[in-house]
C-alpha cells in the first residue's frame, strides 16, 4: 500500500469499532496515513457481523453461502479501506506489550469506548501519554465523557433523537424520522478528524500530544445550523415539515404531471426569474418577499405545482436548466453510482480485496490539485482487510524495529 498523501508520515492505531471511529481513521487513511486497526480476535469489528449483505468469494458473490465464514459485510466494506488488521486481545499481556509497542511508535491513536474501559484495561490516557508524550488521542462517546449522562452508551439513531435531529425530520410534527444513513457516526467520525488534524498541527509547536474528545450528541448539535439559532435566539422550536426548507420559500420537492422535481430559490432575484419562465406574477399580494412566502408557505407550494402541472419531469428540468433556476431530480443510489458525473469526481473507486477479488467502493469527498492544477494522486487505495490479515507483518515489523 503506497501513499503520497499528506498524512503519509503519520501511524494511526485505530482501537475503534462500529463507525464512529472507523469513519474517522478512514478519512486520515485516504490523506495517507497508515492505520493499524486493532481487532479482537475471532470475531473483529463488531461489523463484521452486520447484515445482510454479506459478499462471500463466490463466483457471483451472492450465492452458494461457503462454511468456512469468508463472508465479509458490506457494512464493514463501507468504513475501512485503506488500512491493516492486526487481531490483538488487550487482556493478555503478550498481545496488550504489542499493542504498547504500536503505541510508542504512533502518532495518532483512536477509541471509541465506552468511559472507563480504556483505565480497566490499563491503558488509560495517562499511560498512553506517558509511554509516547506526542501521541494524539481521539476519543469519541455517545453523549459526552463527563456530565450527568456521560456514561451513556451511544448508538446512531438513539443520538439522532436524542440530539433533536428526528424531531426535524420527517413528513411533520408527529412524523420523526430518522436520517437514512448513520450520520450521527457518521458526524462525530469527521469532527474527530477535525479534531486530530488540529492537534497535531499543535503539536509541532508544542512538540506535545493532547485527547481529543467528541461524541455523536456533540456532532449532531454541532450540524443544528439555523435550526439551533432558531431557538436560541428567536425562541422558535423547528419541527419537522417534509421536504421544504424552514426559512426559504419556495425550497423544496415539488410535484409535476409526471412526478416530482426539486427547486431552490435562495434569493429574491430567483424568484423573479422563476416567475418571469412559469408566467406567475413575482409582486402578487402576499408573495413578493421571502419572508411572505414562508408565511404562506402551503400557498406558495400550491403556486409553484399548479405552475408545473403541465410539464413532465425530464422537460421541466431542462426547462428550469435554461432559465438557470437550480433545480434537481431525486436519484436512488444505483442512478447515483452510475451517474457519469459521480464517477468523474472520484467517488469510486477499484480495490483488489484478499477474498473477493476486485471491488468497486465509494470513494474519498476530496480531490488535491497542484499549482498548475493538475490533479495530485494521493494514495493507491487499499481494499478494507480481512480479520488479522496484516498481523504478522505487524508483529515482525515491531519485533524488528526493536532489535
């Protein structure tokens, strides 16, 4: 596994499990960094073990379930890539100096346990920071390390509640719903690269490490935007209201002769425009300003449908496209991964996984480019590993630096 990344110099020892923490060692592994993924032996990753789907080395993939438990998540396929596995039980001693010996070489380590399990293992904070002084601690909870409920365990959709996210959203008021990917993790994975970027920016003017500490009700406060100043400062408590923005009029999906598109128009001039293509009177009484749409907001939605009742989805897309009004359709994921414009971002990418053969996985969000602005290849991606697959290359590599 090859890097030219940013982080190329950098050791991860990633202790995390689930997705909180995978996300976010996933996310410094694509920038370059090496990420030894600690596992417990025997079972690994508690996802693993999540789905279905499963992909086993079949021919096709799916069928003919083999009995020697070569299946692998798809779920787990999602959060790892580009990293190593080493399985290692911390409550034995030989495996728990191995995992000492990473430490000391490490600039970055990540967990995301529940408080308190790190100190019963001996390898609290304060041991791991004494063992290596410029090591960079991530640690991520479900709802904080201290306060009246920081021991709480944390899972995505009780964060997503527990956070507020699904009382705004959803069809309305008494219809809260989930976000249908785990983005509380998924949150609190990002903020916690966040975090360990800055610290080791730090560090190399302190020449010190530090822990960095998030939560999934952290991440997801933190993304409330105008939501949260809507109460805070207003005294408004949003609620959920389907598919159409809060405080922009008319911002949303709308329904057409033969099905539906999505329109936003986060400006005045929009609006003019808009109405000046649809025949519709941008000064009518009541709907000339933002704030008056918003306060009409049902009415403006039937305005805008009856406006385009007569046009069917494709035309009105080009339609909307001509008169520079922006403006989309809603893709399932198999429109998404086939869409020309997704593949020529970089979002996926071919990987040669150790059972399965070749793979196509969603790709890293960012792309690099130099002063002439060509385009900086930044790693060759590595397939998310097999249990234990890297962990004797790992043991030798550290019995050697030793000698």
């Amino acid at each position: 596994m090859t890097s030219t990344g940013p982080l190329s110099d950098l050791l991860v020892v990633d202790l995390s499990r689930a997705l909180a923490g995978p996300h976010a060692t996933m996310m410094l592994g694509d920038l370059g960094a090496r990420i030894v993924k600690v596992e417990a032996p025997g079972r690994g990753d508690d996802t693993r073990g999540w789905g279905p789907p499963f992909r086993w080395p079949s021919e096709d993939g799916h069928t003919g379930e083999p009995t020697d438990g070569t299946r692998e998540s798809t779920y787990f396929l999602s959060a790892n890539r580009n990293k190593e596995s080493i399985a290692l039980d911390l409550k034995d001693d030989a495996d728990r100096e191995v995992l000492l010996e990473l430490v000391d070489r490490a600039d970055v380590l990540v967990e995301n346990f529940r408080t308190g399990v790190l100190d019963r293992l001996g390898l609290g904070f304060t041991t791991l920071q004494e063992r290596n002084p410029r090591l960079v601690i991530l640690s991520i909870t479900g709802f904080g390390h201290d306060g009246p409920e920081g021991g709480r365990a944390g899972y995505d959709q009780i964060a997503q509640g527990e956070a507020g996210l699904m009382s705004l959203t959803g069809s309305g008021p008494d219809d809260p719903q989930k976000v249908g990917t785990p983005i509380s993790d998924l949150l609190s994975g990002m903020y916690g690269a966040y975090g360990v970027l800055a610290a080791l920016h730090e560090r190399e003017r302190t020449g010190h490490g530090q822990v960095v500490r998030t939560s999934l009700l952290a991440a997801t406060v933190g993304v409330h935007a105008f939501q949260g100043t809507r109460w805070t400062v207003a005294g408004e408590v949003g609620r959920a209201q389907g598919n159409h923005h809060a405080s922009i009029a008319p911002y949303g999906l709308f329904r057409c002769a033969d099905g539906a598109v999505q329109i936003a128009l986060g400006s005045e001039s929009l609006w003019q425009r808009f109405c000046a293509a649809f025949d519709l009177d941008p000064e009518l009484p009541g709907f000339a300003t933002n704030p008056e749409r918003v306060a009409k907001r049902e009415e403006t939605i039937a305005l805008v449908e009856e406006a385009f009742a007569s046009w069917n989805a494709a035309d009105l897309l080009a339609r909307l496209a001509e008169v520079g009004i922006p403006a989309g359709k809603v893709r399932t994921l198999d429109e998404v991964y086939a869409w020309d414009q997704t593949a020529s971002q970089g979002l996926l990418v071919d990987v040669d996984h150790a059972t399965l053969g070749r793979l196509t996985l969603p790709g890293p969000p960012l792309r690099f480019f130099g002063p002439d602005g060509t385009e900086v290849t930044r790693r060759d991606h590595a397939a998310p590993p097999t249990l234990d697959e890297h962990g004797a290359a790992i043991r030798a590599w550290v019995k050697e630096d030793d000698q």
